[in-house]
C-alpha cells in the first residue's frame, strides 16, 4: 500500500530538541517520499514556546499555516512541504495534536514527539498496515536513545486489581523452534491496547470521527490510551509493527515540569478514562470499590497525591458523564471483547509477554545462550 502521509510533531520550548531530531523525520520522510512517489508533509505545531524554537524552524523552510503554500523540498522524486501552526498560549499536548490532525492534508497521520530519532526506514510498514479499513493505528518499536534498550513493544490489555491495565508488553518469538527464537520482535502486524502518541501513526479520518484527543485529558497523559481504547469500543484495531524502528529521549520535555504536579494529573487522568470508558457494570463495581480503597489508605500509605487527583477528576464529573454517555453508544465491543481479544494473544505458544523490562533482556541472553 502506498499513501500519502502527513506527519505531526507538537513542540514545546523543545528548540535543542528539533535541532538534535528533526533532521531524522527529514531524512525519513525524504526516503519514503523518493521510493513510493508518495507526497509528504511535516506540520509542527508549537505550542506556546517561549525559546527560539518558531524563529529556527521559520529558519529552516517552514511555512506558517495560512500564510500561503508551503515550501517543498525537492530530491530525486522526494515531494516534501513543511507547515508550521502557532498556538499563542500552551494548550498541552492532546489540543496540539488535534490541531495538526485538522490541519493535516493526507489520510494518514504519522503522530512523533520531538525527541524522537525516526529510522530512515521507519514510514512504509506502518503505512502497510492501513490496507486493512479496520485498522485505527499502528505504531512502532522503541528503543531508549540513551541506554539503548527496548523501551516500545506491543502492548496487552486486561482488567485487574480494579483499574484496566494497559502497559504490559509483549513481543512475539519468530516461531517456537529454539532456532527460530533468535528472530525475537521481528513479527509484524500484532493487535496492541494502546498506540503511544510519541511514534505512531493514525488513520486521520477516523481519529476525527472518534473526536480526536479528549480535551477532558488536557495538556497530558492517558489521551492515547484513551483515544485507542475508544477505536477498540468500535470495532477498530491498534497494532504494533516491529519493523518501524524509533529511539526515544523519554520525557524530555515533561523533565522540566514539577514531578508532584505530573504524578497527580496522571493520576486525575487514569481516573477519568475508566469513568468514560469502563461500561461493563460488574468491573465498574469493583473499580469503584477500589478507588474508595485507595482514597481511604491514602493517607496511611503517605500518598495525599491520590486524593487530589480524585478531587480533580470528581470536579469534572458533568462532563464525564456527559462523555461517558457518547461513548457507550458508539460502543460496537463490550470490555470483555477487548480484554478476551487480548487474552487469546497473550496464551499464543509464540508470545512472551512481560512487565518488566529486565525479564526480556533475561530472555534475549537466554535465546543467544542457546543458539
């Protein structure tokens, strides 16, 4: 499948960031425009900088959106152009997006955060996948740019302990001959809970049917989740494709920003998914059960953060009602569909499936000891 790709970067006071790898999406996006004769385009929307960040990519070629075509770098075949959309004041990550989604030209939308080093090869398999309408996303494998190890792979999903758990992973033995085993990760398209908004790539005009990033979830966390989990309810699918290949500087932009302050907005926004999303009356049951718990010990286990976000997220209660409303009349899959779906992945002789990091570096020492 060949397609024309629009890709979308939210910037925020990340100039050092664009310098270290933009020139990655640059070269990434000029190999897959050259090879598939395929139009391209980058669109970076800056979020409220206050650093140098709009002058330097003003410097680079970019365009401001509306301000007429923008400038298109030519190669042998490569059809580049370069858009940049200004928010005057910070919106957050999720309200940046859906603005370079409405913004965007072409029907898929390659999703990248600005500290993320693109493999040169990175666009054409996620835009294979696409050939199926099922699918929502599809998004790629990470690896951390400063230790070097696996960071990104398939995610599982599954209810327990009364909150739906999303990030354990997995990843998928090439076959289950100790020979083959060798191969580990290398297998494509695998059904994922969530595609992380950091490398990831979206079908546009679904993203906006489904509404886009929930404002109820700015400026950050649990949107991509969320917004996957919604494409789940209704039928679609996310994948995971090990042969798209990102390194990731992870949280650069979040390190500047009061640790105390994120912990409970991440918390507030946890909180609000399951209250939107999770429909299924006896799992509810038991998740209200537990944040009661939760808030009751709260002060026990020295943890007044969760009360806090259990105010924040009960003060915006209308509207997720309101939202939550919507969503179980879109719904075309129950919670247990999905989390079944995810069951019969995880008993696949061929998936190894893990909560830590360490126990996959254990098995890729195992699989070269035994080769």
């Amino acid at each position: 499948m060949t397609s024309a790709v629009s890709i979308v970067i939210p910037n925020w006071n990340g100039l050092e960031l664009l310098k270290r790898f933009f020139p990655s999406v640059v070269a990434a996006a000029i190999r897959y425009s050259e090879e598939f004769r395929a139009p391209i385009e980058i669109i970076v929307v800056d979020d409220g900088s206050i650093d140098a960040s709009v002058d330097w990519l003003l410097s680079r070629g970019f365009e401001e959106y509306g301000s007429g075509a923008a400038k298109r770098r030519q190669g042998e075949g490569a059809n580049l152009s370069l858009k940049l959309l200004r928010n005057e004041a910070n919106c957050g990550f999720g309200p940046a997006c859906n603005r370079g989604f409405e913004a965007a030209s072409y029907p898929l939308v390659f999703l990248l955060n600005n500290d993320v080093e693109v493999d040169v090869n990175a666009i054409a398999p996620l835009v294979e996948n696409f050939a199926d309408a099922s699918v929502f996303a599809a998004h790629c494998r990470v690896f951390d740019l400063e230790s070097g190890r696996e960071c990104g792979t398939g995610k599982l999903g599954s209810f327990s302990g009364g909150f739906i758990r999303v990030h354990r992973s997995y990843v998928r033995l090439a076959g289950t001959g100790r020979e083959e085993g060798t191969a580990l990760g290398r297998t494509s398209l695998q059904y994922s809970m969530f595609a992380g908004g950091g490398s990831a790539m979206f079908d546009r005009k679904k993203f906006l049917e489904i509404g886009g990033f929930d404002a109820l979830l700015a400026p950050i966390y649990w949107e991509d989740v969320d917004i996957s989990y919604r494409a789940w309810k209704r039928g679609l699918s996310v994948l995971y494709d090990s042969r798209s290949l990102v390194r990731h500087r992870v949280s650069s932009t979040m390190r500047t920003v009061n640790q105390r302050r994120l912990r409970r907005m991440q918390q507030r926004n946890r909180l609000i998914y399951h209250w939107i999303n999770l429909h299924d009356r006896r799992l509810m049951a038991l998740h209200l059960m537990w944040v009661a718990l939760l808030a009751l010990t709260a002060p026990l286990r020295f943890q007044p953060g969760f009360l806090m976000s259990l105010v924040a997220a009960l003060k915006k209660l209308p509207r997720i009602r309101e939202r939550r409303r919507e969503e179980k009349q879109a719904a075309r899959r129950s919670d247990r569909e999905i989390f079944n779906i995810f069951d019969s992945l995880e008993d696949q002789s061929d998936v190894f499936a893990y909560d830590d990091e360490g126990d996959l570096q254990k098995l890729r020492r195992t699989i070269i000891g035994q080769a």
